[in-house]
C-alpha cells in the first residue's frame, strides 16, 4: 500500500529540520543556524494514532548553495512536491514575514496541494500573538509550534493526518525491509550515485563537488521482489579537514549509520589509492563487527589491472578485512551492481547462522591440535568448551583455564579456522574467553 506523504518546505533557517526531527523524535536531520545544510531529500516514516506517513525534509528555497548545486537543491524540493500529499510551510514566527516567505508562499499557489502553514518557534506565549501577520501569505492561521521543545507536535500531527485520504488500516509485513546496507566510503567516492542506481531515480543529489552528502539518507528500493533499505552516508575525510560541526555530525552519522547496519557496502575509488581515510574506515568496520562487501567502484576506468592483481593489492592495504568479499562495480553504469547486493545477501545470512554446539567444539578442538597458544605464566592453555551465544554477528563463548592466556593473536587464529570450516567464511566473528569455575576445573583434575 503507498503511504501519504508530507513534505516540509520553507526559506532557510525556518527550523525545517529541527520540525523534521520533533516528529520523528529522533535527531535525523543536521540542524544547523547555517543556510543550505539540508541538500538531499531526508525522508522517514511517522506512525501517529491510526495512520502512517512518510515526512520529507528539504533544502531551503531560495538558497544560493556555496558550492554551486541550487539547481540540483531546487530540482530535489520539486521531485518532493510532486509527490506530496500535504505541503507544510515552515515560518520563523521570531523573523515576521520576510520577503522570501513570500516567494515560497507564491510558488506554493501554484502547487495544487493542501498547504499548513506552521509558524515555528514559539518557544512562549507572547509569540503567538505575533502569528496574525503570516496570514497575509494566503494559507489560514498558521499552527503554532516550537519544534525544539515540543509544543504543538500533536495537534500538527493530527492536522496532518486529517488531511490525508481515509487509509485502511496499516500492514507493513511486506514492506519492512529484509536487510539495511550502509554506503559508506570517503567523499567522492560514488555513494550517491550507487543510491540513484538503486533507487532507479534522482534519489540523492550527484555531484563532483566533495561532500555534497551531509545527512545520512534512507532510500528503500526493491530487487527481486524483495525490500532493502539502503543508507548513504556522509563521506569521511580526515580529522583535520574536518572544518566546522556540519561535518563533524555527518562523520558521526556515518559512524552511527554503519553501526545501524546489517550489511555494510564499503565504496573504495578504483582510480584513486587506498588513502588513510579508508584505512581508518576499514578499521571501524573491523572494530563493529559488521559483515561487509569491498566495492571497487568506477572500475570501468581502471585498465592494464587484473582483479587478482587489485584482490592482492586490496588485502594488503586492508588486512583486518582479508576475509571479506570483494565486488568490482560501476555504479554510474549499474555494472554488476545486482549481484553485489547478491553478495550482501550471502553475508547476512551467514551473519545470522547458528551452528550445533558439536559441530562448534570439533572445529575447536582441531584448531587447538593445530596450534596452541604460547605458554606464559607457566600455565599451560586449556581450552574446555565453546559455545555460540548469539548471531549478527556470530558471538562464541570459549571457556578456558585463564583468559590472559589467550591473545589477539589467536582469537584471529581461531575466527579463522571457524571461518574455513564453518558456514560463515565471509563475515566477522566474536569471542568472549571466560574462566570455568575453580570447583568444575578440580572436578576434572582430580
């Protein structure tokens, strides 16, 4: 079923986001006393009494972006306004009418949607007594709000809702998507436009302009009748180009969006070499446990190279990640794109594999005939028994004589033999040595 939308638009710093984010309760949107941070259209579903809609964030009308995208701003608030149910024009109560509020409000006239007109931050009582002026903009008695503390979040809400046509009641069993995939990569690197492949639309905005991207943007798309979802991130640069809080937050969000993920897609430049930025990337994902597909994008570019040649390279540059996948794609082209997300769909199943305590113990034991970890304190290394405690990531437990006994070195050792014998060769393992009672120990000595 095609849930309503409603689209939230208005000159800049009105306080657009900042509404986007009160009524998902979440911070989504970066909100930022700076024109043109919202470039992209940011979208999520809202659940409020009976209904569902999707709320759409979008860049500032009006804005002259700093690095020369407006017309590609500008083409991103049409595509939403097209697709609107309800328009909700934001205002700075604070501000009065400005001469730009009127430009939107004549370029809403001519829309043909329902239209509520929100006067944001009335933070006290005094300002709504200031809301008259906002009538002369043609829309009716604009809503009262402070989208930073809260006020007036319900009653919008369900001004919304009333709006939209009668829904039946909703069941989204079939829409929830089967897997969340976070782009991530350093900036320039492809996201956005590997979005737009997925999405087969101008989901994201595309450009050679460096960190176009600044929130990070759910997209769902569908490949054989199935639902994803896909995340595009920030790019991610180094700490000393870090310039202001608009990229710290997009840094953090792309952390946070990995973190959120099922699979992550990790986009490497095939022009470009393995700079720091991915090493240090690469070594986040490590660190989350996160099953993750390497894509090699743009390699319709790259000639004189062998795939062998760059897997060498690759797991070279990136030996936390030697036993993940690696996929070599043209986004821009749709290259061998469906089968990366083949490949995904591998790593997360065998991210949420079980394996029988017998089979997990044989393996063990075989690994421990293999190799056996250094003695140290002049105790000998024992290992009783292991278990799986839980999936996604595939979680062990080893109980051993001594935990100290057992480094990093082997715990890589033994996710490696798990690996190779095990039906999860792809993905990142974890390990907890936990000491087996003193009185179970004796038992066995005795």
């Amino acid at each position: 079923m095609q849930i309503p939308v409603a689209v939230i638009v208005g000159r800049p710093n009105v306080g657009k986001s900042a509404l986007f984010n009160c009524f998902s309760r979440r911070r989504i949107s970066i909100v930022e006393p700076t024109s043109g941070v919202t470039r992209d259209r940011v979208s999520t579903e809202i659940r409020h009494k009976d209904c569902v809609f999707e709320l759409v964030d979008t860049g500032g009308m009006g804005i002259t972006d700093s690095d020369g995208l407006t017309e590609d701003i500008e083409m991103q608030i049409e595509v939403a306004l097209a697709a609107a149910d309800v328009v909700l024009f934001v205002v700075d109560v604070r501000k009065g009418v400005t001469p730009l509020d009127r430009i939107v409000a004549e370029r809403l006239r001519h829309v043909k949607k329902e239209v509520i007109l929100i006067a944001n931050k009335v933070d006290t009582p005094k300002f709504e007594h200031s809301m008259g002026e906002f009538n002369e903009l043609g829309f009716g008695e604009p809503h009262p709000v402070s989208a930073i503390e809260g006020y007036g979040r319900s009653d919008l809400l369900d001004k919304i809702i009333s709006l939209f046509p009668l829904q039946e009641p909703y069941d989204n069993t079939d829409s929830v998507p089967i897997m969340k995939m976070a782009i991530v990569g350093k900036r320039n690197a492809g996201k956005s436009t590997l979005i737009n492949t997925l999405a087969r639309k101008q989901r994201v905005i595309v450009s050679e302009v460096p960190g176009t991207t600044r929130d990070s943007i759910d997209v769902k798309f569908e490949m054989d009748n199935k639902q994803f979802l896909a995340i595009d991130t920030a790019g991610v640069r180094k700490k000393s180009q870090v310039k202001d809080s608009i990229e710290f937050y997009s840094m953090a969000r792309a952390e946070r969006s990995i973190r959120r993920a099922d699979v992550v897609l990790f986009l490497i430049d095939a022009t470009l070499k393995i700079s720091d930025v991915d090493k240090k990337l690469g070594a986040y994902i490590d660190l989350e446990r996160k099953p993750c597909v390497i894509v090699i994008n743009k390699w319709d570019l790259v000639k004189g190279i062998e795939t062998e040649e760059y897997h060498e390279y690759i797991n070279k540059s990136l030996p936390g990640l030697s036993f993940v996948p690696i996929s070599f794609i043209s986004a821009k082209n749709n290259d061998h794109v469906a089968e990366m997300i083949h490949l995904a769909m591998d790593l997360y199943e065998q991210a949420n594999t079980r394996v029988s305590t017998s089979e997990l113990n044989k393996v063990v034991e075989d690994a421990l005939k293999l190799q056996r970890p250094g003695q140290r304190k002049s105790k000998t290394p024992r290992i009783y028994y292991c278990t799986q405690i839980s999936v996604a990531p595939p979680t062990f437990v080893i109980f051993v004589n001594d935990p100290t006994l057992f480094d990093n070195n082997y715990e890589r050792y033994l996710g490696n033999q798990l690996r190779r014998k095990l039906a999860f060769p792809e993905i990142p393992l974890k390990f907890y040595f936990r000491q087996r009672s003193q009185t179970k120990q004796k038992t066995e000595h005795s």
